[in-house]
C-alpha cells in the first residue's frame, strides 16, 4: 500500500492551512512564493503518480486502515491522475496571473486558492460516494470564497446564484446517495458497481431515479443544458485567474458523470446498463447548439468566452455519451484542450480589457489598445485554438469526436451539431476580434481609467496565457503519446472489472488482517 | 413510524422548494435550511428506521440500527450548518451592494441593478 496516493490531498490541505497561520507573519510576496512552491509540488506529484499508473495498475489506499468497502478508499487510475496533472498545471498558471495583483483584493486569496485544490484533487481520488459529496463542498466553499474575491455589485449577484444553486445540487446529491445507500447497502463505488448488476428487479425504480438524481448533480456541476444558465454570469463577472481555474470545475462534473456511467451503469449493469449514455448525448449536443447561440449573442467577451467553455462541456459530453472506446479516448483528448484552452482565453479576456481601460471587454469599437501586435495576435492564435481550427489540438479533438461518432447510430446528429456549433462559434469570435483590434476609433488609450479590481497594476504579462498556449502546443506536439494514454483510460475505464478488483480485493490484503 | 417519517420529509422539501423560489433572499435561505433538514431526516432513515437498538457493539443487544447513517447525517449538518452561515453572510453582502434584497439585486424585472 503505497502512501503516495494520498499526498496530492494532503499537500494543497497543508499548504491552505500553512498559508492561513502565515498570514500575519510573512510579506505577501513569501506567501505567494509558498503557494506558487505548493502548486508545482503538486505537479510534480501528479507526473511521479502518472508514471506508477501508466502500466495499468491502479493504486488503493484505504484511510484509517479500513478495507474496502467498510472504510473510505483512496483510488488513484489512470483517469484520476489525467485529471490531477490537468489540475496542477492549470492551477500552476492561473496563480502567475494572480501575483500580479489580484491576489490583493481579499487576504485568503491564497489559503481558499490551495483549498479549491484540496477539493479538486480530493473528487478526482476519492472512491466513496459520500466522500465525493464531501469534496465537493469543500471545493464549492472554496470556490465561493474565490468566485466574490475583489467584490463589486455584480459579482455579488452572480456569486448568490452559483452558491444557492450549488446548495440545492448538494441537497439533490444527498438524497441520491440516501437512497443508494438505503436500497443497496454501501456508498463505495466498487461495491455499488457490484451491487447494481446483481440488482432485484423489484429495487430498479429506486435505484434508477437515484442515478438519475446524481446525473441532475453531476450536469449542474458541469453546466449541462438546462442547468448551464448559472454559468455565463458566474464566469464571466468573477476575476480572470479565478475563471481560469474554474474551467476545471465543470470538468468536475464531467469526469464525475464519465466514473458513474462507465464504473456503475457500465455495460454490466444489467438492466440499468446505458443509463447516463443514453441521456449525456442528447444533452450535450443541445448544450453545443444552446452554447453557441449564446456566444454569438454575448456583448463582452469575457461572457462569450463563458458561452464557449458551455460549448465544450456540449463537445466533451457528447463524446463521453457515446460510450465506445474511441469516444471517450477522443473526449479525453479533447478535455485537456478545451480546459487549457478556456483558461488562456479568460486571462488574455482579462488582459485586453485592462488595456481598454473603461470600456473594459465589451465587444464596441474603441480606441487601438496598446500592445495590439500582441494582444491581437494571441487573440488570433486563442480563437483558432478554441474554434478548433487546423492544425492545432482542438481540430484534431473534434475530428477524433467526429470520426468516433460516425460508428454510432445518431451519427447525423452528431455531424450537424458539432458543425454547424464550430461554424457559429467562428463567426462569434470573428466578429469580436474585428470590433476590439479592427473597427478602432481614434488615437491610442492612454490607460486613463484601470478598472477598480486590478489595483496597481498596469501593462500586465502576458506570460501565463502564452504558457497555458504553449501547453496546448505541447499537447499537439505529443498527441501520438497523449492518445495513446487516451485511449488507455478508455479501455480501463470500459472494463470496470479491474477497478472493482483492485478496491475490493487488493493484493495482500488478506495476510494484513 | 415510517409513514410520519416520510410525512415530515415530504413536507419539509415541498416548504423549502417552495421558498426557495421566493424572490428574496431571506426565504431562499429559509427554504435551504428547510431543504437540508428534510435531506437529513431522509439520510437518517437510509438505514431503516429501528427503535431502541444500539449503533455500536453491545453484549446485552439483541439488534443493531446501522451506524453508517448517523455518521452521515452528522457530517451533513455540520456542512449544512457551514454553508447556511456562509449564505446568510453573502445575502446581508448583496443586500449591502445592491441595495435591496432581491435575489436579482434588483426590485422590478425592468430595473438595472
């Protein structure tokens, strides 16, 4: 048994509470320094796990030295630890962007930022279902906490709605877990899996309407149509570093709906088999449509860019609903694009609008904003990437989707949706480009007016969005190995059987007792 | 028992959902503690309602309630109990920055906030 699986939990939990005692003693420049040094250990946590699971075995770890499935049981499989890199290098780039500056509006920033990461990497872990409940409050606080960072009216109003809507998806989370539990007996995911495929007949209405409570939980988390209506406002009116590290919170619910369909309503379900898939592409081809309607009709562009991050949990659900192997590998791959791809257009969202001082990133013409070379051409660069243009990674993620889709009986649907959503997004981000870099009136912007929640900071680096594009890059340049890894979680994720074995049975653990 | 259990539930969740859709933020509150008090009741009786039975191992019992629910529910109450204080602290904040306690931050549909 191996400590190591723990460690991605506990590293952000101790570094919150470090950075909470710290405050009063240490200047704000150490404490960003320690929180920068806890962000790249996690990263470096999460290659070393990738290395260990990268054969296929999948790492346990029961807390308190409970088995399975009477204790709470860590499980670290090659999904789990994707999801955990993802985080960390995310995470990694929108704290840069932070120590600029934003990180001054209120004095947790850095403790509530560690504990989102503790929330993360603890949903992405965990294998019990009440536990994942509990990660998900503690991610939710968390996020509370960061989403109203800095103040203002209208983030104020934004934030009410995400956190009473959230209190209501926690509400509908523990009912679907009491009745799992009541009807069958244990909260462990392994178990549950096993529980489901030798269900009674006379227990599948409960057991049906509780799966489907938890998909109603899962799809608010990741904004699925039509719960996605919190989003927009929620991202678009909260700081730029805090959206860029939110583009992983709907990949929360995304992964949690990807554990629950292929784990419990996998194809060994018995008659519940295909519960989530049957419901997950539907949706996520009406969330692609709804998205881009609503990124075409965004006035700022922090907004559309919301619109946009609503578009891809439609592309990424519409793969996972496809539920064959190369849906979920091409979903995968897509996944990582479209969360580095967000992020990086939420901090250049928020670099635009600094330098257009009091017109900020509403899409009217304005003065030539300064740096345009730049700003211009990572706007370009950005809206190819997101658009999923060629050559860069989001072409070859909607075609891998594409090409999936086309072995699947709704086919049609697919194409149509995902191409005419790709066409409209590129008009949506064309016009915008053209009225903030091309349809400029007068002379340069002087910076007369910074707005109110960027306090002394002026000129900003542009050096976190171009590491978040150049992860993409990266990503592009090694897609052969990164499919290669898709397409593995793929195959385990659709063979639950090792899952399941190696949280109930795990080797050795029965001369330990 | 169980028919009083499930009566206190259901009228629970049916006041909360209810208030919940008030239009201020006062009654939305209102109706998520309402809400989580009815979710509680219903986790404590996941693990089927007994009356006089010890949780933990007793040499005298003759049966036990199961345990597991009670460490559910009071985890749930203290997360509840959190995140009603936190909600309360954003609803005075709003009511402080825009005026009025509209969960629209706003009095009437056609107002600006």
């Amino acid at each position: 048994m191996t400590h190591l699986v723990i460690a991605p939990v506990l590293l952000p939990l101790l570094a919150g509470i470090l950075l909470l005692l710290t405050r009063p003693l240490l200047p704000l420049g150490v404490r960003r320094g320690l929180n920068l040094a806890a962000v790249a250990g996690q990263v470096a946590l999460a290659v070393w796990l990738l290395t260990l699971v990268d054969g296929g075995a999948i790492l346990t770890y029961n807390l308190g030295h409970w088995p399975a499935p009477f204790g709470i049981v860590l499980v670290a499989d090659r999904l789990s630890v994707w999801m955990l890199l993802i985080t960390a290098l995310l995470a990694f780039f929108a704290l840069l962007h932070a120590v600029r500056g934003t990180d001054r509006g209120s004095r947790h920033f850095h403790t509530l930022f560690q504990l989102q990461l503790f929330g993360l990497n603890g949903a992405f872990l965990t294998g019990d279902l009440f536990n994942l409940f509990v990660f998900f409050e503690v991610l939710l606080l968390a996020s509370y906490g960061l989403m109203v960072h800095g103040g203002g009216a209208r983030r104020v109003q934004a934030g009410l709605h995400f956190v009473v809507l959230n209190l209501v998806g926690s509400t509908l989370f523990l009912f679907a877990a009491g009745t799992l539990y009541g009807v069958l007996g244990t909260l462990n995911l392994a178990d549950l899996a096993v529980k489901v495929a030798a269900l009674p007949p006379e227990n599948l209405g409960p057991v049906r309407a509780a799966g489907l409570l938890l998909l109603a939980v899962f799809a608010l988390k990741a904004a699925l149509v039509p719960l996605h209506l919190w989003l927009p406002a929620a991202y678009s009116s909260t700081s730029a570093p805090v959206a860029a590290l939110f583009a992983i919170m709907t990949k929360v619910g995304a992964y949690c709906l990807l554990r629950v369909e292929t784990l419990i309503f996998g194809a060994g379900a018995g008659e519940l088999a295909g519960l989530y898939a049957d419901w997950l592409w539907p949706l996520g081809l009406l969330t692609l449509l709804l998205g881009s309607l609503g990124a075409l009709a965004a006035t700022e562009l922090r907004r559309q860019v919301a619109y946009l991050v609503v578009v891809s949990v439609g592309l990424l659900l519409s793969a996972f609903g496809l539920a064959t192997p190369a849906g979920i590998a091409a979903g995968l791959y897509y996944l990582v694009h479209t969360t580095f791809a967000a992020a990086a257009f939420f901090l250049l969202a928020d670099l635009i609008a600094e330098e257009r001082g009091s017109l900020a990133d509403r899409l009217v013409p304005g003065p030539t904003v300064r740096r345009v070379g730049l700003l211009g051409g990572l706007f370009f660069f950005t809206a190819l990437l997101v658009a999923g243009l060629p050559p860069l990674p989001g072409f070859v993620g909607k075609f891998l989707v594409l090409r999936a889709a086309l072995e699947t009986p709704g086919w049609p649907w697919v194409m149509a949706v995902i191409l005419t959503s790709g066409l409209l997004g590129i008009i949506a981000l064309g016009r915008s480009g053209s009225l903030l870099f091309f349809a400029t009136q007068g002379a340069t912007n002087q910076g007369d007016s910074i707005p109110s929640d960027s306090p002394g900071k002026s000129g900003g680096s542009a050096w976190p969005t171009l590491g978040l594009l150049a992860l993409g890059l990266i990503l592009l340049a090694w897609s052969g190995p990164a499919l290669e890894y898709c397409a593995a979680m793929a195959d385990q994720l659709l063979d639950p059987q090792g899952y399941i074995q190696a949280v109930l049975e795990p080797p050795g653990a029965g001369d330990e007792r | 028992m169980e028919a009083l259990m499930s009566l206190i539930v259901g009228v629970l969740t049916a006041c909360g959902v209810y208030l919940l859709l008030r239009a201020r933020t006062f009654p939305v509150v209102l109706g998520l503690t309402l809400l989580t008090y009815g979710v509680n009741l219903f986790l404590f009786a996941s693990g089927r309602l007994t009356i006089g039975a010890p949780p933990i191992i007793d040499t005298q019992a003759t049966q036990y309630t199961d345990p597991l629910p009670q460490a559910l529910v009071l985890t749930a109450i203290v997360i509840s109990f959190a995140m009603t204080a936190f909600v309360i602290m954003l609803s005075l904040k709003a009511r402080a920055e825009l005026g009025n306690d509209h969960v629209d931050g706003r009095e009437t549909p056609g107002d600006q906030p």
